[in-house]
C-alpha cells in the first residue's frame, strides 16, 4: 500500500472512532462541556423573528439572520448576534423604540446586552434618534449608556459628543462631553 492510502485508513480510523466515543453518551453535560471546551455554541438559529406577548399585546419584536447560543458557559453565558439585530419593544400606549446594530451579545445572567457598528436607537414617541458605534442597554433597570462618540438628534436639537446615558425611552438622557447648540427652556 501507498503511505498516503494507509495515512487516510488511520485518519477514518480515528473520526469513527471519534464519533463512536461520543455516540455512547448520552449525558447533555457532558456534551455541553465539550462545545464550551471548544467554544462552539450550544445551538443555532438563522433568520429569526420573535414576538413577545404579554397577556395576548406584542411587546416586544425582534429580527436577526443569525442567533447563537453560548448558554453553556459556567461564567458568563450569552447569547450572541453576528450580523446583527434590530429590535422594537412597544408600549401599552403604542410608544415604541427601536434598536438597532450590526452585532450584538446579551448576557444572560447580567440582562446586558452591548451592541456595536452602526448602532441606531429611535423612540417615536420623543421623536428622538441616537446614533453611536457601541452601547449598553440594561435591560434590568431599562437604561442605555455609552462611553463611545454619538450623535443625538431631538426635534429641536443636535447634539455631538462622547459619553451618553439615557431611559429605555430616551425621555430622560444625560451627555457628558457635549458640541453643538443646546436650547434651553427658562
């Protein structure tokens, strides 16, 4: 026989023996540890679209091409978004935001999500519009922060700077280091 004929018989070899050693597990731990080990997800889901409902009202909308899941991880388990997501929570009055960025992680334990490249908030209501490469929503105590540049449009208003924390609503928003003409109310 060839060298190269007995190296390939060696390699189908060792992955049958490879998948036998798996297939006589059943115990999902195990193979939970394994794709941690390797850090693979646990679970994959393409072009998403998820309604949430509260007592029978859509509250919340969510669309991704991409959804992984890294909730096997002891630490920090995670739900990650690779190209992205755009999600819209509604109101029970009809107000609604909406957010929206190229990649996403959502922390599972700490309800924090980072979402990053070409990140757009909007709230209708307040026809407000924020727009930064990075930010943090707490989805816990419902708060939005950045420490990176942003661009906050408001009706009367546009506003430049580096440093923005804001409510879920964009009601009530704080800039740390501000250019631009702000318009005062006496």
């Amino acid at each position: 026989m060839t060298k190269s004929i007995v190296i390939l018989i060696k390699f189908i070899a060792v992955v049958y023996s490879t998948a036998m050693f798996f297939s006589c597990t059943n115990d999902p731990k195990e193979v939970r540890d394994f794709l941690a080990d390797k850090n693979l997800p646990i679970g994959e889901a393409n072009n998403i679209f998820l309604k949430h409902t509260d007592s029978g009202r859509i509250n919340i909308k969510m669309k991704a091409p991409i959804m992984l899941d890294f909730n096997n991880r002891e630490e920090h388990p995670y739900t990650e978004f690779p190209k992205g997501l755009k999600i819209s929570t509604i109101e029970k009055n009809g107000d609604s935001v909406t957010i929206e960025g190229e990649y996403a992680k959502s922390y599972s334990k700490t309800l924090v999500s980072e979402i990053n490249k070409n990140v757009v908030v909007i709230s209708y209501a307040q026809n407000h519009k924020l727009i930064t490469e990075q930010i943090f929503w707490d989805q816990k105590t419902h708060y939005f922060f950045t420490e990176k540049k942003f661009t906050f449009f408001t009706p009367q208003d546009t506003i430049y700077g580096t440093g923005f924390e804001a409510t879920e609503d964009l009601k009530s928003w704080w800039v740390k280091n501000q250019t631009g003409v702000i318009n005062i109310k006496d």
